[in-house]
C-alpha cells in the first residue's frame, strides 16, 4: 500500500504558491547548476536560424521562468525556440507571465500537474524538467519518462534530474524556513534511475552523472540528459 499523501499535489501547489517570492529568490541565488546544463542540452539542439520554424521545448516545472524559460525564450545562442512552460504552482504561472511579458509571443504557460499532460508523439525537439520530477512519487516517474520518450521528435533531448540517493519518500514541514513550505520528495537513486532510463523509457543516456549542490545545500541529484532514438 502506498504511504503516499492521498492530498500530495494541492499540498505541493499550496506550498509553491505560498512561498513563492521566498523560493525564486532562492532559485535566484542557486541556478548556477541549471545554467550549467541548460548549456549543454542547447549545444545538442539543432541549429535553427528560422524564427518561422522555432524548435519546441517543453518545461516541466518552470516555476516563474528563473532561469530556465526567460533563457530559452531569449535565443540562446541565437536559436529561435519556442517554450511550452508547465506548472504546479497557478501563482508561479502568473509570475512567470508577468516577467516574461516581453517574450509572450515565444512562451506557453501551462499550469496544472505535469502528470496531466497530453500531448502528440514527436510533439518536442527538447524537454527540461529541473527539480520537478523529484516531487512526483517515484512510481509517477516512470510513467512520466515513459511519455517523454514519447513526445520527444526522434532524436530529440531531454535533461532532468533525479534524487542522488534511493528515497520512497522525505518530507519536510518548513522548507526554506517558511511556515508553509511543506514539501515532498522522491527518487530511485541514481544506478536504478539510470536503468529505468534506459531499459524502461528507451532512452539512450548522454550524460548521468551524480552532483553535489552548492554548499549551503545539503543535497546530491543525478542529472541526466537523454536523447530519443533517431529514426
């Protein structure tokens, strides 16, 4: 029997809208790893200097756009790219709409849990989820991989990552300090994840590679960037 919350996503959706201000500051002062690797998944998209035919990248989890979707919406490395933006949080969406007002025509906002999502085979040159997929019970990851190695285009890439370490589940009441920052996760740790990957999605794993936070940050995720099977 899972031990799961019956009521996990709208705690997690009440948590994210409470806090917020609180945790973009945070991510903010953190992004140094998702910069890191948002470079290397662009440096495996095709080049396109069409801004007619923009490549399609989906985020899961992209809270108020920081710095993920701002990035992508921006041409990096002069791409166009369009951005299907997915999140939890209806108070981060609206956030990240306001911020990326400029970039409005480049960015679709897609609130709702990611579990939710529907969309075409062969729908995405890309896909980002960055500490998103660690809040989905790890059975939920599965089958969330699965669908991703369905919407990608073939060939296309996906970068992610994972709890470091075999967790069915951690929670914690107050995180970041805030009242209301009750907060849930789960991962298979990195050797099993890595298979699940592979075996399971059919994925061919690029990159996986265990890192440590920032050193204020007690913590280690498996990051991982995949490709789709070209045809």
């Amino acid at each position: 029997m899972s031990s799961y919350p019956p009521d996990l996503k709208a705690r997690l959706k009440s948590s994210y809208d409470a806090i917020a201000p609180t945790y973009n500051a945070w991510t903010t002062a953190h992004s140094s790893l998702r910069t890191q690797y948002l470079s290397k998944l662009l440096a495996l998209l095709p080049r396109n200097e069409s801004q007619s035919t923009p490549l399609a990248v989906l985020e899961l989890g992209c809270g108020a756009g920081i710095p993920v979707t701002e990035t992508l919406a921006s041409s990096p490395d002069g791409l166009a790219i369009h951005v299907t933006a997915n999140d939890l949080s209806s108070t981060q969406i609206a956030l990240g709409q306001a911020r990326l007002a400029p970039h409005a025509d480049r960015v679709t906002w897609l609130p709702g849990d990611m579990m939710g999502l529907d969309f075409a085979d062969g729908s995405f040159d890309a896909i980002v989820a960055l500490y998103s997929v660690i809040h989905l019970p790890r059975e939920e990851q599965d089958i969330l991989m699965g669908r991703i190695a369905k919407w990608l285009k073939p060939g296309g890439v996906v970068l992610v990552n994972f709890a470091g370490e075999d967790v069915k589940e951690a929670t914690i009441e107050k995180w970041l300090g805030c009242d209301e920052g009750w907060m849930f996760w789960s991962g298979w740790g990195a050797e099993a994840t890595l298979e699940k990957i592979k075996g399971g999605a059919g994925l061919e794993v690029v990159l996986g590679e265990v890192v440590k936070e920032q050193e204020d940050v007690d913590a280690a995720f498996l990051w991982v960037i995949a490709k789709a099977p070209a045809l």
